[in-house]
C-alpha cells in the first residue's frame, strides 16, 4: 500500500510539474522590435524627423537638442508576464545620462507595449541607448548610438 501510495505522489507531481511547465512555455519571449528616436529643438519646440538605424546624422555644437526614444516591444497579443522588465540604460560617453527599469504592461491587441523615455539637453559625447528585456530567457537586447559633439 505503501509503495502505491509513492507511486501515485510521484506520478501526481510529476504530472503538476509537466503543466507548470508546458503554461510557462505557452508565452514565448518578447522581443524589442525598434528603439524610434526624434531629435527636440528646445529654441524652437518642434520636434525633427526620426533618427532611423541606417542614418548617419550628427550633432555638433547642438547644445538645445533632446532626445525623445520610444521603445517599443513585441510579444504574443493581450499577453503579461509580470516578472519581466525593460531597463534602458543611457551612456553620454563614459558616463550614464541615465538608467531606468520599467514593468512591461498588458501587451496590446497586436503584440506591442510602448516605452517613452526623454533625453534632455545639452549632450556634448556620443549617446548610446540600450534595451535589455529581463526575465525571460533570452534576455532582448538592443542598442542605438547617436553621435554628439561640442567644442570649437
């Protein structure tokens, strides 16, 4: 009676495990599907067209130009994983203009949630943007640079 008894407990568990399991695979993994960043002229209020991945834009001596980044992920539609979170970590040459973690919310009916985030003026280095999504495996990761410089 006995040995039934571990053998059902086991069987039991094992079957719990299986679900556990099968429903964590059941959401696949988010991806960052574009890091969108448009340049804000302060002297003028208006914002500039898209800096894209293939454009080689460059700033010099643009001390009143911010930056507006809108992260955007891309996941199974009206999907939520609570432990997963965006960090965004923003480099103005060696030092760190910025670094913040947001929870991803309830992703909408086409898969995609929307992160904003403001770079303010002056920047005077090459400015590096990176997205990391954690709490999935793999880790999304993606990163954007926007070439700034100041002197004479």
């Amino acid at each position: 009676m006995k040995k039934i008894t571990k053998v059902l407990l086991f069987v039991s568990l094992t079957l719990c495990f299986s679900a556990v399991y099968a429903n964590a695979q059941q959401i696949s993994a988010y991806k960052i599907s574009n890091v969108k960043i448009v340049p804000f002229e302060q002297t003028t209020g208006k914002f500039e067209d898209e800096i894209t991945a293939k454009d080689d834009r460059s700033f010099f001596n643009d001390l009143s130009k911010g930056l507006f980044v809108t992260v955007e992920i891309t996941g199974k539609p009206e999907s939520y994983e609570a432990k997963r979170q965006l960090e965004v970590t923003v480099m103005e040459g060696a030092k760190v203009k910025l670094k913040k973690v947001y929870m991803a919310g309830i992703l909408n009916e086409q898969g995609k949630f929307y992160f904003p985030v403001w770079l303010d003026a002056p920047m005077c280095s090459e400015v590096k943007i990176t997205a990391r999504i954690t709490g999935q495996k793999p880790i999304a990761t993606t990163t954007r640079k926007v070439a700034f410089q100041c002197g004479e």
